[in-house]
C-alpha cells in the first residue's frame, strides 16, 4: 500500500519510524500501561496519547494497528490515599484488584473503580484502544510460559540486572521475621518514594534471585519472599514476611502472583509485539526500568525493546509535578468538565514527548483557548504552520471519528464573563450572546455548546469566590454625588452612544473613544501613555458604579449584561 505523505510532525516521524519497523503482514502495535492505584491523573494521560496519536496516524495511512493499554490492576496497593478510611491500611500489599473500592463506590473493588472515569474520558476524547487487565492475563495463566522462562533464566536476569545495581545485595544472612507494624511501615515508606513500578524491588532477596512474586495464600499479600524453586518439578516453596505462612506449589499450576516489573515489563513487550510504547522521566534514567528492560526482552525473551521515547510530566498552572501517589490531582475527567475534547488532545498533540506543559486550570485556561482560536483563524486563513495545521488536524478528529465542536466558538473568556455575570440564566446569556455580534446574532445556546457548558462549569468550580461578579441592584448615590463634572461629562458622553453602539465592538469603540472625546482627540488617535491613563480612569469609573470594584469582566461584555436601561439608571444617566 502507497503511503500518505504527511506534515512533518513528531507523531508523523515516529509513524515512518514505526512503520519501517514492522513485520510485513502483522498489526503494529502500541502500547500504554496504567495502574489504577488512585485516580489516573493528567500526567497519566501523556501515556496514553502518545501512543494513540501514533497509532491513529498510522491507521490514517491505511496500516493495520492495535493500540494496547495494559490495567496493571494486579499491582500491589500501596498506600491508603487522603480521604479514604485508615482502615483501608489492612490492604496493603494486595492486588489493587483484591482491594474493596472506596466508600460509596459503585464498582467492586478498587481497581475498577479507578478505572472507569479514565475508561469515560478517553471514548470523550475519541482514544480507540484494547484493554487488557493483568489480573486477567496472570490469573488465567496466559503467560505462564513466560514466567517459567523467567524463572529458569533467573541467573541470567540476575546478571543483567547487576550491570545497573549501585547498592549492594542485602547481606546473605538468616531470615529474620518482621511484625505485621514493621512490614506495614515498611510497605508505606516504599509507597512514599514513588508512584508505582519505577520503585518495584527487582525480585532480590537474602535467599537469592527469583523474578516472581506470589501473592500469599493466607493473607493475600505480597510481603512473601520465594525461598526455593525447582526447574524440573517447578515446586517453589515461598514464606510470607508477614503472617510466617508458608507453602509449596507448582509453578506449572500456580496463577496467584507475578513478575517483578523490571520482568514484567519486557516480557509483555515480547508477549504482544510491541513496537511502540513511551516511558516516563523515572523509568528512562539508567538503570530504570525501560533500559534494563530492553536487555532482558532480547536476552531472555527472544523479543526487542520497542521504540519508546521519554515524555516529560504534565503540570497545572499553579501545582508542582503531578504524582498519584501525593494527593488530589486534576484527572482527564475534571480538563473535561471545564474544556472541549478536542483543546484537551490539542495539548498533548502540539508539544513534541520531552516537551513539558502545563494545563491551566486557573484563568490562564482564557488564554490558552484564544491560542485556540487564534490557530482555528489561521488555518481557515490557509497561513498556519504544516506542523501547527497538523496538530489541530490530529485535535478534532481521528481515523475513525471527528470529534464534536461548537458551531459558534465564541471566546470563552466572554462565556466565562457571561455565565459569571447571569449567574447562568439562560435567557440572560442568550440576550447578551445575540447582542454582541448584530451581525451574526446567537439565536440559540446550542450553537454555543458544548463550550458555554465548559465555561460554565470552570466559572462555578475554578474562579475564586472574590473575583465573581455581582452587579449593584441600585445607584451608588455617594458615589455619584462625588464626582467631578469630568467625570459627569463622560459619563453623559457614555450614555449618549449607547444607542448606536450596542454590540461587543461597538461598545469596545465607544467605551475607548470616550476619554480621547474628553481630551479633544480624534477618533483614530493611537494611544499615548496619558491617553492609556485617562482610559484606565473611566473604566475604574464604570466598574466601580456597576460592581464596587476597580477591576472586573471585559468591560464591553459587563455592559451588555447590565442592559442599557440599568446601565442608564447605574451611571446616573
């Protein structure tokens, strides 16, 4: 099949990358993994939508592809988060899928009920994907071969691993039991590190080196250490840390337990034929998980490291690196209330993978959607960037679906000023919508949805309490009777235009044109720092009359949401 020549992009590069790399006649597969520990955060997304922008390009080129997303749902529970009942400490060392959800949940453990807003979020942002539980996958024993080839190659393991190690084994010694508060603490300190798998023991013990980790038999955790293994029989004998329970079992027969990560990892890249599949900052370094695993996939499991480029980490305006393992984080569930799907893939696809970014939760979210805009302009223009129309292209639609838009894209600082000023009502917001453009007058809130809903939701969960704005219901008498007769003057003047000038620009024109009529001034005048200060008085002017403040919505948008009756009556005119 003749390829489709494409912009010249990140994701196009590592598509021609990816693609020479495949077999002729087999699906190129990509791959993400995501532990569903606690809530899968915007970081967490970077992991999927790289893959998936590569994987769609590819399907756009006419290729068979298979984007995987691996549920690591068979990690261990490593801490009990903020806001979840202490006793949930009882689980630790479980699998994620073994542990009760949170309180409330309708879901049946924990796993699942972390998964399910990630699973609504990307069918919002149209991911096309194929889950795979790895509780699913061990406890049914699909990769039992693999583990027993792990397990009879575990000195080989072992010595690959031992290229990286910079501590020492621990010392071999007596086996020394810990009480049920020691092995607790120590699983809680070692949650404290990290998120998950970059922090995984690598299968190291004081009675020598097994890749595998049951899950107890008594207690179901995985505080156990493997205290002998046969490769003829597969009889491996295990003593849990915990509890003192031992036992012996047949490897060949066994399904409840797993690979350490560092094997886990490399071994499903050889199980599925990854191609692709990127890594975060902790597991790229030297010695982390990606550049051992690429050592033991072809030295032990007969595969390849599959091309895999390090993504940065993902902010929030205002907040530090995300980490699950820290707190409440913003998910692809709380962008999605406040922003469009396609502005949401749109920041993802426009920042090459070690390019770090922030999302902006706070009043920057204006700006980044006048970006937006600004794009959508010049490509209708036909003067936007191929790498920037690429982008864009990649944002509103995939191989399979286009994703919705509003019909109507109004700014949405305006919405935003708009909702915070009606309070919602929606026949005020529609009144306001109509009269901004008499051009291209709103007649309906649906051609300004689903963004009016986004902006809605940022101006009721995100705008600070003290910057809502709450129009005088009457004149503010005192201050009228101060005023100087300047000021009485351009207010007349105000007032006067109103009637000629009742829409977003018109009132845009007069509310600037106002203090360069005082100072005797054209209209075209360009403006001067005196002129500048001259403006900044009256609109301080305007906005203390309508609200009390000195600073406040778009001054333009404000007055088509007072009216120009209620204008007239607040300015005393």
């Amino acid at each position: 099949m003749a390829e489709v020549a494409g912009p010249v992009d990140w994701v196009s590069r590592f598509a021609d990358e990816v693609i020479a790399a495949a077999e002729p006649g087999r699906p190129v597969v990509c791959a993400s993994g995501l532990s569903p520990s606690g809530p899968i955060h915007l970081g967490n997304l970077r992991e999927v939508m790289t893959p998936h922008l590569v994987a769609d390009e590819i399907r756009r080129r006419g290729h068979e592809v298979v984007h995987l997303i691996s549920w690591d749902d068979y990690d261990r529970f490593r801490k009990v988060p903020a806001g979840i009942p202490p006793e949930w400490a009882e689980h630790i060392g479980k699998p994620l899928t073994a542990v009760p959800a949170p309180p409330g949940s309708r879901f049946p453990n924990w796993a699942e009920h972390f998964k399910a807003a990630m699973i609504d979020s990307l069918a919002e942002m149209g991911v096309e994907y194929r889950g795979i539980s790895q509780t699913e996958m061990y406890t049914c024993g699909a990769y039992r071969d693999q583990v027993l080839l792990a397990m009879r190659e575990r000195a080989r393991i072992d010595e690959i691993l031992d290229r990286y190690r910079t501590k020492g084994r621990p010392a071999k010694g007596p086996k020394q039991s810990q009480k049920l508060d020691e092995a607790e603490a120590a699983a809680a300190a070692a949650a404290e590190e990290g998120s998950g798998a970059a922090d995984e023991d690598d299968g190291t013990a004081t009675t020598g080196y097994f890749p595998y980790k049951p899950y107890c038999g008594e207690c179901g955790k995985d505080l156990t250490t493997v205290t002998a293994y046969d490769d003829q029989s597969t009889a491996m004998a295990y003593e849990c840390t915990l509890d003192g329970f031992t036992e012996t079992v047949l490897l060949s027969e066994f399904n409840r337990g797993k690979l350490v990560w560092k094997v886990d990892w490399p071994m499903r890249w050889a199980y599925e034929g990854v191609l692709f599949e990127p890594s975060g900052v902790d597991h790229s370094s030297p010695g982390s998980s990606f550049v051992v695993g690429g050592q033991i996939v072809s030295e032990v499991f007969g595969g390849r490291q599959p091309i895999g480029p390090m993504y940065a980490f993902v902010g929030i305006s205002g907040m530090a690196k995300m980490s699950s393992s820290r707190g409440a984080v913003p998910t692809p569930a709380d962008a999605l209330g406040i922003m469009e799907p396609a502005l949401l893939r749109w920041l993802y696809a426009r920042r090459r993978p070690n390019q770090s970014f922030k999302i902006a939760f706070d009043a920057e979210i204006q700006r980044m959607y006048d970006e937006w805009d600004a794009l959508a302009a010049k490509i209708a223009a036909g003067t936007a960037a191929p790498a920037d129309e690429a982008a864009h292209d990649r944002a509103v639609r995939t191989a399979g679906t286009t994703l919705p838009v509003t019909p109507v894209p109004i700014a949405y600082r305006t919405l935003a000023s708009i909702v915070d000023i009606t309070t919602g009502d929606d026949e005020q917001t529609l009144r306001i919508l109509h009269d901004l453009d008499p051009q291209r007058p709103v007649t309906a809130l649906a051609e300004v949805r689903p963004r009016l809903d986004k902006a809605q939701v940022w101006v009721n969960t995100q705008m600070d309490a003290d910057a809502r704005t709450q129009v005088r219901t009457e004149p503010d008498k005192e201050l009228l009777a101060s005023l100087e007769e300047d000021q009485r003057e351009s207010l007349r003047l105000l007032a006067a235009g109103l009637t000629g000038n009742w829409s977003l620009s018109g009132l845009t024109t007069l509310l600037y044109g106002v203090p360069k009529t005082m100072a005797g001034l054209p209209a075209d005048t360009k403006p001067t720092n005196e002129l500048k200060v001259a403006q900044r008085a009256f609109f301080v002017l305007i906005y203390r009359l309508l609200i009390g403040k000195e600073t406040g919505p778009r001054l333009p948008t404000l007055l088509l949401a007072v009216g120009a009756d209620r204008l007239r009556t607040l300015i005393g005119q």
